[in-house]
C-alpha cells in the first residue's frame, strides 16, 4: 500500500508539472521540453576552461564519479555537474545570501533581503576571495568556469522554476560559492537571537526566572539588567537555520574487527528538498576523495580521501554578541566610545524588487559591527544594537583550511589545515589509514574582558571588549585517548576546569551518553553494528522524566488507559508503536502548563519540549508548578488526549506515531505554490525522536507539531581498512530537478537505513568533458 502511495504521489507530480509546463510555454509540447532540463548524462562535450579530458560516470542512484588529471579540471566539472543537478538550488541560496531574494519574489521578501544586506554576507564573501591561497583562487575560478560552461553550452531547457519565475540565472563567481560558507556560518551560529529573546523575557521575569529557563544562567550577576529592561525591545527575528544537532564518533582499530579504526558522522539539519548534499566521489592522480560536497561550492565537507577520513558536529561556540551602543545626545550620527563620539560607517545600497521601485537601504554599522536594531526598531531611543561576529571578521581564511583537509595525508596535516578555522566551531573528529584516531574543534573563539554573551553587553566602554581568541593549541581536542573511542553530540566537550569560555548553547548530552553507552556495550565493533547505533531509536529522556510524569494518578479511564500502555512501553520512538505519540503530546502539553501563563508573549518562541527544564522543575523547583505539580501533569496529559482524539479519533489503540510524524522535505520554492506543494515535496512515516540517535525532530509550537522536519541529512561510516568501501546516505535524492527520478529516489533507503557506496557501483551512464 505504502509503495502503492509513492507510485501515486510521483505520478500526480508528473501531471501537475505536465500541466505547468503547459500552462508557462502555451503549448503541448511543454513537458518535453520541460524534460529537456534533466542532465546529459552520455556523449561528449568540448568545453573551454579545461586542460584535459574528465570523465563523469554516473551509477543507479545518479552518484558521479569524477576522473580528471589535476584539481582544476576536477573542480571544473565538479561545477558542471552541481549546475547540472541543482541549478535552480544554487541560484537561490546566491540570491538570498546576496539580499537578492526581492529581484524574484517582489515586495514578499525584502525583509529578508534588508536582513541579509545589513549582515553583509555577500560583501564578506567578495573581499575574502582576495585573502585566499593562490591554489585556492584558482580552484574557484575553475569551479566556476565548470558552472557558466553549463550555462553557456545547455541544449535543453532551464530547471521549470526559471519558467514560473520567468527569469535566467546570471554567469556565477567564486563569491557566489564563497557565501555559501558565510551561510552556514549564520545557520550554525545564530547566538544573537537567544541574547535578544532573553533580554525581551526580563521585561516581566525575574534573573532568578531566566536560571531556571536557560541553566546555567547567571543573569542576575549582570550589573546591566535595568539597561535591559529600558531597552524597546521587539520580538526577535526568526531563526535564518534549522537548530542544530549532530552525531559523530570514531572507534580506534583495537576496538574494530578491521584492526583499523572506524568513523561515522550523522549531521542533523533541517529537512529539505533537494537534499542540502550532494553525493560525489573525485579522482585524480595525486588524491580520490568521496563525500559530499554543498552544491555552489568546491569542498568536500564530510568524507575521506585514501588515507583519512573527517565528520563534524556543530559545537555550539558563541561567537556572536549584541552590543548596546548609545548615540551621541548632541549628534544621533554619532556613537559613543572610551575615546569619545565616533561616526557611524554607512553603506547605501538599493533593494531591487521585481515590479516594484527598488528600495534604499543606508545600512549603518559601528566598531562592533552592523546595526540590526535598524532592522526592526529594535532598541530604546537613544541607543542601538550592534552585532560582532567572527565569521565577519575580515580575514576569515576558512575555505582555505577546509580544501586544505580534503588533501591532508596524516593528523599532523589535518591540525596544520584547521589552524585557518575561523567559523563556524565544528567538532571534527578524525581517523586514518595508520590507525590514530583524533578529535578538534577548531575555530576563533572569543575571550571576553567580562561576561559570556548571554545577554546584549555594553558598547560605550571597553567592559565587555573581546581582549584576544583561545589558542589554537588550547582548543578542545584529544588523540588515540586510552578509551579507544571518541563521541560528540553537540554536547560539552569541556570538563568545568577547562579555563576558557566556549558557550553555555550546549545541547543536553542524551545522545552522546546513549552512543557512548552503545559503544561501551560491545569490545569489538563494525561497520554493522556503527548503522546499528546510527539507527537507535530509544528516548534518554524518555527513560529519565516518564517515571515523574508516570507517578501521579490520572484524572479518568482515558488518561489511565494512555499511563498504562506508557508503563509498558520500550521507550523507543519507532513509527508504529503509540506510546511514542502519548509521551510527546503529553511532554508538549505540560510546557505549555508550566510556561505559557508565565511567559506571555515570549512563550511560542521558547516553547519545545524542554524535558531538562521539565525534570528540574519536578524535582526541585516546584513551585513553577502553580497549586500542585501532579494535578498540572494530570491536566496536561487530559490536554494532550483530547488533541489527539479531535485529529486521530477515539480509538487509541489504532494511534500510531507514524501517522503524525512523517518525515517531511519541503522545497523553498515548489512548498509555496498553491496545489504543488500538495504533490512535490517527498514525505514518509519515520522513527525518532527529539532526543534519540536516529533524530526525528519536530517543532512543537507549528501548525504540524508532531511532523518530522529535523534529523540526519547525511550518514557516513567509515571503515579505515577499506576507506573506498565507506558507506553513505542523503535524502531525499540526489537532483534538485522535481522532474528527475532520482529527486526522491532515496527517500525510502533513508528511512530504512539502507547505505550507497559511492564509487563501487559501476557507471549506468558516462560523459565525457573534453578541451575545444
């Protein structure tokens, strides 16, 4: 039936486009030639920009292999085939990290566009080109030849988003593939709105509130809190990335059947479609790399070469601060400092806006940075806020250490490599043909004269400056450690003595506890047993706050009924079981017991599932309660059955957790047309959960609260032994071209936990790229 659902789906895709294309050109043949956007996969093209001949062979699930005899010519059709397969995608994320998104969408998105121009994203990307190595400069001009060569030579249609948006992409230039870094830099960072969104609740909580609702808090300890309180403070803006959350781990080879180490890396991203990866394998005479690459960029992010192999997590550094700065009372075009009033640095630019006049745009920024209080009027009179950042700082070097990785031969090289980290923090663990294993996270983290950037500090003085960054020596990191094993989950990863200050955005450590104690439970590993733990469905929260929930006795049969099938759950979070379903709605109704009343306006911005808090709450603060902390469990469990009846009806016997959480892959432009979002963007009953290792993450405080919208974007293992051998995944597929079959083709070998071998499959299809 499942099967039956998919073919359906896919069909009534191809209609609707049928109808589409028939629609935009005016004439029957328009889904044909509408086809002629799917890549050419066969023959030969003579190209210019190219030294010799590549070849590009494709196998079942559209994987490339690309052969070429030097880097340049590699990167060069590496381009070709990201432009090939995800055209349309790239061009998007160009345009909105250039502030560029109005040109197409109108009057809809320029304060998405004013937000991107303040930050300077693209303008940062532009001057970093000139900071970057010979070898690198060359490689992105390179890349993008391979990119406008596609351009310039296509024999068939453009992706149909173009037609619908009746527009053409414009030649593409390394900044566009270098604002890709400085985006995901803005995904992985985003500290500044937490500081805003605290600093907004002390208008009606207390310091001692915002210890229970962020622990550790120290807010009471600011000498500023009044300053905040003054401030005209709007709410903050919406979140630019998914939130983050990733796993990696590596095993030493005296743990591994191989004798060699082995690595796995599951990143955890917001789902969307097309996949944020894309699946590659690279050969040339001096290296062969298999991974995947960002389409609009030249990089392996995640992967391995012949002799390493490297995974990453998001640390959660804070490397982000909002700084108050107060205008000069005799010259609001001035700030203050310590050496007295300083002029504003201002910019004009002009929002281009499809069918509309452009719109000026004087972007102001002080020796902080850009003001983004001018965004939204976020401020009191008088003042401004400012935001420092490291990744825009001017000598970001980053792209440089990342090529530097995928050609580095040994742990000495890697190090050498990440030394030109600035942003984003990454926990990137390591493994090698030699059998070490390794562990860093590099980046430029500040160390701050005062404070820890939990909320908006003082600009006027130097109080709260950053005096310099940790050493890259005294960053996280460890090598062949005893234990033979290496785990980070977006967990701290530094003991409380460790002397310098990274963040207080830890995640709670329920994932990496449960890998670790996956690992511990067997002496011997491989690469079966890595997917194994990589699709481990129990709940660590689960097993720690259902026995408080439990404790109280329900209100009626109903709520006795749900207690009991909870008693006898398993505590994993698998799709056809009900009491994953019971768990969550009752966790998401007794947040909004405790929180909502007291948190106001604030409350949907702070709402989730919380279950740290929670559990603090019920064992020692529970005068947050109100009354009696059991009648408000009994209550939220009432809340949360009547929800789940009035959607699923009354039989809970027949709830099932995959009929509300289906793992959902919404598409940036297709989701927002009336009738094709219906059809285009993939969905499928997943397992998971909040906290578990096979993440299903849902937003609690969404129209759809229980659908799965962030997990594992990608999954790698790695076996040293055979590093060619390495196992890999991306959903929903490997084209962005809603036509192709291959846009969803791996929806269901995600879910599944099927793996791909990039490289060992033999070619289905093979092009060959040649010099005029």
């Amino acid at each position: 039936m499942r099967r039956e659902r998919r073919r359906g789906g896919r069909a009534a895709r191809r209609i609707f486009l049928g109808l589409l294309a028939i629609l935009v050109l005016g004439l029957g043949g328009g889904f044909l030639w509408l086809r002629s956007s799917l890549p050419e996969t066969t023959g030969t093209l003579h190209l210019a920009g190219l030294s010799g001949r590549v070849q590009i062979g494709r196998d079942a699930q559209d994987i490339p292999t690309i052969r070429a005899e030097n880097d340049r010519d590699a990167m060069f059709a590496l381009g070709f085939v990201h432009a090939q397969e995800r055209l349309f995608e790239m061009d998007l994320y160009r345009h909105l990290g250039a502030g560029r998104l109005s040109e197409w969408f109108g009057n809809a998105t320029i304060a998405t566009d004013r937000n991107f121009r303040v930050l300077g994203l693209y303008r940062a990307a532009e001057s970093q080109y000139a900071l970057l190595s010979p070898a690198l400069q060359a490689v992105l001009d390179s890349y993008a030849a391979g990119v406008n060569a596609f351009l310039s030579e296509r024999r068939g249609a453009l992706p149909p988003e173009y037609y619908l948006l009746n527009t053409t992409p414009e030649p593409w230039r390394p900044a566009d593939s270098l604002v890709w870094i400085k985006f995901m830099d803005l995904q992985l960072a985003g500290n500044y709105r937490g500081e805003l969104a605290r600093a907004r609740m002390l208008k009606h909580l207390s310091p001692a509130d915002l210890d229970i609702l962020y622990p550790p808090a120290s807010a009471h300890d600011d000498p500023h809190t009044e300053l905040l309180r003054g401030l005209a403070l709007e709410a903050p803006p919406p979140e630019i990335g998914p939130r983050y959350a990733s796993n990696n781990w590596v095993v030493a080879g005296n743990r591994s059947a191989s004798g060699k180490p082995l690595l796995a890396n599951d990143p955890h991203l917001g789902f969307s479609s097309p996949s944020l990866w894309y699946l590659v394998t690279i050969e040339t005479p001096d290296t062969k790399l298999a991974g995947v690459t960002l389409p609009g960029a030249p990089f392996v992010l995640i992967g391995h070469n012949a002799r390493i192999a490297w995974g990453l997590t998001t640390t959660t550094g804070d490397v982000e601060d909002l700084y108050i700065e107060k205008l000069d009372p005799e010259d609001p075009t001035r700030y203050l400092t310590p050496s007295g009033p300083q002029p504003f640095l201002i910019r004009h630019e002009d929002i281009k806006v499809k069918g509309e006049p452009s719109v000026p745009l004087d972007i102001r920024a002080s020796r902080h940075g850009p003001i983004i209080s001018d965004l939204d009027g976020t401020a009191a009179t008088g003042t401004v806020l400012a935001l420092k950042a490291t990744f825009l700082m001017e000598d970001d070097r980053t792209p440089d250490a990342l090529w530097g990785v995928v050609h580095a031969g040994d742990w000495h090289g890697f190090r050498e490599a990440l030394k030109m980290v600035v942003a984003p923090q990454q926990n990137v663990v390591y493994a090698d043909v030699d059998g070490n294993i390794g562990f860093i996270a590099p980046a430029r983290i500040p160390i701050r004269a005062k404070g820890d950037g939990f909320l908006p500090v003082p600009g006027w003085s130097d109080e709260y400056e950053w005096t310099g960054f940790i050493p890259f020596d005294a960053l996280p990191s460890a090598f062949n450690p005893p234990s033979g094993r290496i785990v980070t989950a977006n967990n701290k990863i530094v003991p409380d003595n460790y002397p310098y200050f990274i963040s207080r955005d830890w995640d709670i450590p329920n994932r990496a506890q449960r890998i670790t104690e996956l690992l511990d439970a067997k002496t011997i590993h491989d690469p079966d047993t890595m997917a194994m733990i990589q699709a481990d469905t129990l709940s660590p929260m689960a097993r720690t706050l259902l026995p408080l929930l439990l404790a109280p006795a329900p209100h009626s049969p109903r709520a006795a009924e749900a207690v009991e099938r909870l008693r006898a759950w398993d505590l994993r979070m698998d799709r056809d079981q009900v009491a994953p379903l019971l768990f969550t709605a009752w966790l998401r109704e007794l947040n909004r017991t405790l929180f909502a009343e007291r948190l106001g306006p604030d409350f949907e911005a702070y709402w989730s599932l919380r279950h740290d808090i929670i559990t603090n709450i019920l064992e020692s603060h529970r005068e947050w309660c109100g009354k009696s902390c059991d009648e408000a469990i009994a209550l939220s469990l009432d809340h949360a059955l009547a929800g789940l009846e009035a959607e699923l009806g009354p039989d809970m016997a027949s709830w099932r957790w995959g009929q509300v959480h289906e793992a959902l892959f919404t598409h940036p432009f297709w989701s927002r047309v009336p009738l094709f979002n219906r059809v285009i963007d993939p969905k499928i009953p997943a397992d998971g959960g909040y906290d578990t290792i096979n993440r299903g993450a849902t937003l609690i405080n969404g129209a759809a609260p229980y659908a799965d919208v962030h997990g594992s974007t990608l999954r790698m293992i790695v076996d040293m032994a055979d590093p060619g051998g390495a196992r890999f995944m991306i959903s929903p597929g490997q084209s962005g071209n809603p036509l192709s079959s291959h846009f969803d083709d791996l929806l269901s070998p995600w879910r599944d936990f099927v793996y791909l071998r990039p490289g060992r499959a033999p070619a289905e299809a093979t092009l060959i790229l040649a010099p005029p």
